[in-house]
C-alpha cells in the first residue's frame, strides 16, 4: 500500500492504456455483479476458508460466455487482467496467469487498481523502527510519507502483530500485497538510499565478525605447522600402499585374496602392520573392529567395559534406522544413564543435564556430549594404559609378519583365470546378519530380561472375545 507522491505524474494520465485500463475495470464491475457477475464462494484452502473467493474455471467461462469468444482467448484475457493486478492468485502467486481449474482468485481492491498512479517505490515498506542513530536520517529522506509511514506500521502492527485480525483476513491481507508487489514491483536499476545503508551495515558487520574470530583464533608457526605434517608422512608411510609394498602381495595386481583374507575385520590374529597402526591415535584402535575387541578384553579386566560399550551404543544410535532411534535412546537411558542402571557410566551433572533434557526430544546426536565425554575419558586414561598392558604386548608378540609372494608370468596368468567376481554388498550384509545371529544364539541367555518382555507383550495384547 502506497500513496500519491507530491509530484505529479503528467504523461501517465494522457497515455492511451488509459483508455484500455478503464474498459477493463468496467468489465471488472461487471464481473463482480452479485447477480449476472461471476460467483464467488467461500472456498476452503488448506485449513482456512476464504471468503468471496472464484476459481480460474469459473472466470473463464464468464468471459467466454458474456464476449462470445472462444476458450483460449477467455484465457488469454483472464491473463492480462491478473498481469494487470486486477485480480489476484491465492496459492501461485509468482505466476500471472489464469489457470483454467479450481485454482482460487479474488478480486483486487479498489484502492490497488492501475488508474490509482500510485507511484511505486521500495521504500514504501521501509521499517519506521530503525535504530534510533538512524531515524533523523531516515526521517530527511522520507519526510514526504513519513507520517503515513508511521500510520501504516501502526495499522500493520494492530491488525498482524496484535493478530487482533481473524485468519482468514490475514490470509487475504498477505495473499494481496504479494500480488501487488509482484505486479508493480520498483525498478531494478533504482536503487533507493536506504537499501545502499542496510548493504553497507551489513557488511560492516561481517567484517566486524570476521575481526573477532581472526583475534580470536589461536595462531601457530609455519614451522610447527610443516613439521606436524612431515611427522604425519613418516609415520603413515609404511602404512600406504602407493608408497610402499603390501604384504603379502598386492590383490589388483597379483588376483590374489591373501592379502583381504588376513586383513579381515575380525580376524583372530591380525599382522604386525594392522597392530603397529594402532599405536598411532586412539581413533585408529576404535576404527579397527579387531583392535576394538582387543580394547574392549582390556577394559573388561579393568572393570570398565561400560565405557566402550556406552560408546558402541552411540554410534549404533547416530548411524541406525531412523525408526528405532527413539527406542534406541531410551534403551541406552536405561542401560547406561537411568539411577541403579545396570552398566551406570560416570559423567558430569552437566553433560548428565545437557543429556537428559535432549532425550525429551530425542534424534541422532541427542547423546553426543556423553559420548565425548566417554571417548576423552578413555582417550586419556584408558588408551594409555592398554598400550603398556599385557593384553597389548601379547597381541603384538602374536601378530603375524607375512612373506612376500614373488609370483611368476605363468602363476599370475594362472591366478587371473581362476579369478572370481566379488560377492554383492547385500549378500555380505545377509552373512554378517547370520553371523550376528549366531552369536546371539550362542551366547547365555537373561532369564529376567526374557519374562519382562513377555509379561510386557501380554499386557499389550487385548483380550479375546469369548465364543458364542
């Protein structure tokens, strides 16, 4: 909504397409005849009921109907009247166009109607409550409209900040202004003072921000930086295969497995390579399911295991089913968390309060500040002691050193013949479910855990009818 600037529009008035605007609103009138006009109802969008609302069929067939033309051009001319701002969409608002279905539109006010000569600026909507270092400048270069300005954030604040307004007309409201602005939007080119003062703030303050962060960051010297990175190479030398042999052999050159066959995930003795990895970081041990299962032998005869197991369960929830993650979190509540919890972890109240107020509202990293907590407990005081422990020193003194293969033309043609394609990843997947089943089987079974559950199972199910 705008009004009449002081300077007056003189060629605007003269043009021809005023004479076309004014046979258009007089048809306008017509449509909206209660009577002979097109009919308007309330029409249902989404949850609210608009009033005095048409479809794009109906305002089609009216025009084809009172002009005696065909459908297309109806079309064609319900087009330019919603182009025009003479009616407007209440769903697709960014398309100008009369949709020949039960599309809703109404009619545009008066008071927006293209005879009006609004001039249309983008400071029309300019906030009046800029900071108060601002105002007197704002109030100079608007002071032709500010006190409409005032009295129309006024108006907007009683009917849509108060919500003093029922829906429906709130709907409507919005619906019209968004249709206005698309139809008289300001120039491109023109940019008014006040957008050239909301860029420039903002981009003060970007710089502002990136200032503080650069004091703010920790600096370190080059030197330090290239040496952390020469240690890094040296220590992961041995350990990539661009750079060096792997042993026994390389599998895409020679086809042959061995190499895959003693690098399993769990295999019961792992080589001299995959041990010596572990030592680097406590991430690479965790990352290996082999190395994990030696931690977590440790952990068990240091009376810790909840810690690893705690850690495991986390994962499991931030990488699991989205399904079962509510079910998920509160089994590890319960389990590891919950007062007299059967495997109780020692955390902070802190992280404990952050913890239980995100399990309120449960997602995929609800548990991630336990779970950090755990991993530096284990990290700095675990971690450690395993390396120097005798679980350690006897999987190091076990761990296996294979030979070379040296492979001949004959032997390597010989072992591409006999290549076989790779098993699918689902067929993987299948024997590692079987093989978790199995474990399952085999390992003792809860008596307690198994009638809770049955007793849990019985209450749910309801009672049968008796027969007649």
């Amino acid at each position: 909504m705008t009004i009449k600037n002081a300077l007056r529009d003189h060629g605007q008035r003269y043009r021809p397409r005023m004479a076309c605007l004014k046979k258009a609103e007089k048809m306008l009138l017509e449509m909206q005849d209660p009577c002979t006009g097109v009919k308007s109802q309330p029409q249902r969008l989404v949850i609210t009921t608009i009033p005095h609302a048409i479809t794009g069929e109906d305002i089609i067939a009216w025009l084809a109907d009172r002009l005696q033309i065909d459908t297309q051009e109806a079309k064609n001319l319900g087009s330019m009247l919603v182009a025009l701002g003479y009616i407007y969409p209440l769903q697709d608002h960014k398309r100008l166009l009369i949709k020949p279905d039960a599309s809703l539109y109404r009619f545009q006010t008066p008071y927006f109607w293209p005879t009006q000569l609004w001039p249309v600026e983008d400071t029309d909507y300019g906030n009046p409550g800029a900071a108060r270092e601002q105002y007197n400048r704002l109030h100079k270069w608007m002071n032709h409209k500010w006190d409409f300005i005032v009295m129309q954030a006024k108006e907007q604040y009683r009917w849509v900040a108060a919500k003093e307004r029922k829906k429906p007309d709130r709907v409507v409201f919005d619906c019209q202004e968004r249709a206005y602005w698309v139809v008289h939007r300001p120039p491109v080119k023109k940019t008014s003072q006040l957008k050239h003062l909301s860029v420039f703030l903002c981009l003060c303050f970007v710089q502002m921000i990136f200032t503080q962060q650069s004091i703010m960051r920790p600096r370190v010297k080059s030197s330090v930086s290239i040496g952390a990175l020469v240690k890094y190479c040296a220590t992961y030398t041995g350990h990539d295969p661009f750079l060096s042999k792997s042993l026994p052999s390389n599998p895409w050159l020679t086809d042959d497995t061995t190499f895959w066959n003693l690098n399993m995930p769990n295999v019961e003795i792992p080589t001299k390579m995959r041990v010596e990895r572990w030592t680097f970081s406590f991430s690479e041990l965790l990352a290996d399911p082999r190395g994990r299962d030696d931690f977590r032998l440790f952990l068990k005869k240091e009376f810790s295991g909840e810690n690893l197991a705690f850690w495991e369960s986390c994962e499991d929830l931030k990488w699991g089913t989205a399904a079962t993650m509510k079910e998920k979190a509160e089994q590890i509540y319960k389990t590891f968390l919950a007062r007299g919890a059967p495997r109780w972890i020692n955390i902070d109240g802190k992280t404990m309060e952050i913890t239980v107020k995100g399990l309120k509202h449960p997602h995929r990293y609800v548990l991630d500040a336990a779970q950090t907590h755990i991993y530096m407990l284990m990290k700095k005081d675990s971690y450690g002691r395993y390396l120097k422990s005798p679980v350690f020193k006897d999987t190091v003194k076990k761990a296996i050193c294979p030979d070379e293969h040296r492979f001949s033309v004959s032997q390597l043609e010989q072992n591409a013949r006999n290549r076989r394609p790779s098993l699918s990843p689902i067929i993987i997947r299948q024997q590692e479910q079987e093989q978790k089943a199995k474990m399952a089987a085999n390992a003792p079974v809860d008596i307690t855990q198994v009638m809770s559950k049955l007793s849990k199972q019985g209450k749910e199910v309801p009672p049968r009818p008796p027969n007649k």
